[in-house]
C-alpha cells in the first residue's frame, strides 16, 4: 500500500482521533484493512460491537486495525476496556500509545492519571499532546501534577494544551508554576495561563495579571480582563 493510499484510508474511514496513523511507514504489507476497519466501525454504528470483537482486532498484523480497535475502545465505559487502554500506553509504537490516551480520556478516571503521566515525557509529539489532552479530560490532583510537567514542552501546542487543562482542573498547588508561564513565549500560551490562575483564585495573581492590559495582543487583554473578573468573584465569594 502507497502513503498516498494509506492516508486516504484514515481519512476516509478512521475518525479523527486516529489521525496519527499519518506518520505510518511508506509502504505497508499485507491485505488492504479498509474492509476489516469498516466492518468494527458498523458494528458500531448498529450496536453489535463487542470489547471482546475489539481485542479481536488488536491483534491484527495491521496497525490501522488495531488502532482503529483502540478508538472504538474509548466508545466502553467499562473495567475491561480501561485495562486494555491502560496497557496500551506503554506500545512501542507511537500511533497506539496516542490512540489510546485519547480513548482513556473518554472513558478513564482520575486514577488513571497515573498512568497516563509517563506519555507527558514521551519523545513523540504527537504522544504528549494527547496524553496533556487526557489529563485535562480527566482532571484531579495528580492530572494537575502531570500536567504541570509539561509546561516546558518545546512543543507551543503542547503546553498550550497543558494550562488549559490546568484551567479546567484549577488545583490551587500549580498557583506558582501557572505564575511562571506569564512569560511564555506564545501568546495562547499566556492567554491560557491568565485564565487558569483566575480559576485559581488566588489574590496574588491580581497585580501580575492587571500588567497584561496593556498587551498588545486583544486575546491576551481580554483574558487578562476575563481572569481579573473571575478573581474578584472569588474575593466576593469568600468574604
């Protein structure tokens, strides 16, 4: 199979969570699994799917098989789907351990931070950007740890990635680390980081944050704007 014809393959029939399988090999041996991925997703689609059908599949030859098996993983809210998503995370192949901390984001729990914050290191790119994705999903003390590890990704979509799920899950303990990224160097990373620290609510954020109204960028005033507004609703709240 040429590259050309493997990514109209994943466009054509994997959804876009899959769209790691890009990165695959040039060529590709084997029989073409377009059939084999058509039929897990009918059965989706027709609820005749089974998790028992999907570990089925994860042992194809063929990894656009098995990595749309794993996709079809995140669409069971239950314990043996979770494990096999958890084992997943330690693939030696990039497009499954990614694959697979986007499914665990939709069906994980907050135990599974745990597991999932070893992928924040991952030398793949793609790999750390939907693990920071999945611990934003997620959310809880131990997401917010992880997460805050991968404020110095060089990746700018992957530290973006990171204090916004930090804003979601707004643990008072990364205050101090959120502070720092005011100086990113990524306009959407700051923005981020302003609204985070005003989910926070910690009054020492105020003064820093009043400094960025005169930025010359409108998305980070606003933000700056938007945070300072939710501060002020903390300090009224807790009087």
């Amino acid at each position: 199979m040429t590259r050309a014809l493997a990514a109209m393959l994943v466009r054509c029939v994997l959804p876009a969570a899959c769209c790691v399988l890009l990165v695959l090999p040039a060529a590709s041996c084997g029989p073409d699994p377009s059939r084999e991925i058509g039929d897990l997703y009918t059965a989706q689609r027709e609820g005749t799917l089974t998790v028992e059908m999907l570990e089925q599949a994860l042992a194809s030859e063929r990894i656009e098989v098995r990595v749309a098996a794993i996709d079809l993983l995140g669409t069971f809210d239950s314990p043996r789907s979770r494990a096999l998503l958890r084992g997943l995370l330690s693939s030696p192949e990039s497009a499954v351990r990614a694959t697979a901390a986007s499914s665990l984001a939709k069906v994980g729990t907050t135990e599974d931070a745990r597991v999932l914050a070893p992928l924040v290191e991952d030398a793949v790119p793609i790999v750390r950007l939907r693990a920071v994705q999945a611990l934003g999903r997620i959310g809880g003390h131990d997401a917010a740890l992880a997460l805050v590890g991968a404020l110095d990704d060089p990746d700018d979509e992957v530290r973006r990635h990171a204090v916004e799920g930090l804003a979601e899950i707004a643990d008072p303990e990364t205050f101090e680390p959120l502070l720092g990224m005011l100086d990113d160097p990524n306009v959407r990373v700051r923005a981020w980081a302003v609204r985070a620290l005003g989910e926070i609510g910690d009054p020492r954020a105020i003064e820093p944050i009043e400094k960025m109204l005169t930025s010359d960028s409108p998305y980070e005033r606003a933000s700056a704007e938007n945070a300072l507004a939710r501060l002020k609703e903390h300090a009224a709240a807790a009087e």
